[in-house]
C-alpha cells in the first residue's frame, strides 16, 4: 500500500473506465476483473503509475487499490519505463507523419518496435 501511495499518478489525475477495454495509458489497455462490476464503467478512477516499469498500474476502485496490466502484450511491455513508451510513441508517430499513413498507436505497434530496437 506505502508503495502504491508514493507513485506518482497520471496528468489528468483520473482515466475512464472503458467497457471491454478498461482503462487506456500511455497507448496502453490496462485491465483488472473489478471492471466487470456494475457500475464501474463509465466512471473516473485515480491512477497510479510506476514510472520504471509501465507494464502494470494501479487505480482506486470500490476504496481500494488494484493493480490493473496490460492485456496481451504484458511479457513485452514488461520493465520497460514510461520514459522508454513515450520516445517510441514519438518516433512511431514520425514515422506515421513521414509515410503518410494513419496506422493507429497501440501496444502491439509498441511491442514490436521496443522488440525491434533491443535487437
């Protein structure tokens, strides 16, 4: 709980709630089975975010914390920091810009390109 506390939260502060999504940061879908409560979608949650290691983030649900992860690309994401996500992020909208082409940032795109630069 103390470590939870001392991360330091999103911009905004808050992040909806999607249905079937959960909750998007960084490009990233996050997920936790608390979403699936009645009531829960739709709603403004706090957030938390371990700068370090973007792979899981942390929301306040029902007054609690819960750790949410990235749905299918957590082994990927996983240690990388959000310093790392927002350089390639940058550089995959450049290359959006430079070809023209409008091909959506998501965490597969994300993966990849963080696959491609540590080989």
């Amino acid at each position: 709980m103390f470590r939870v506390l001392t991360l330091p939260g999103s911009p905004r502060e808050t992040a909806l709630v999607y249905r079937n999504h959960g909750i998007q940061f960084h490009y990233l879908l996050y997920w936790n089975d608390v979403f699936a409560s009645p009531g829960i979608i739709g709603t403004k949650v706090k957030l938390r975010f371990d700068p370090f290691d973007i792979s899981p983030i942390y929301v306040y649900v029902h007054n609690h914390w819960v750790e949410c992860i990235t749905s299918s690309y957590y082994g990927q994401l996983h240690g990388h920091s959000e310093r790392e996500i927002m350089l390639a992020s940058a550089e995959l909208r450049e290359q959006n810009r430079e070809s023209h082409v409008r091909t959506p940032i998501d965490a597969k795109r994300l993966a990849d390109f963080l696959a491609k630069i540590e080989a």
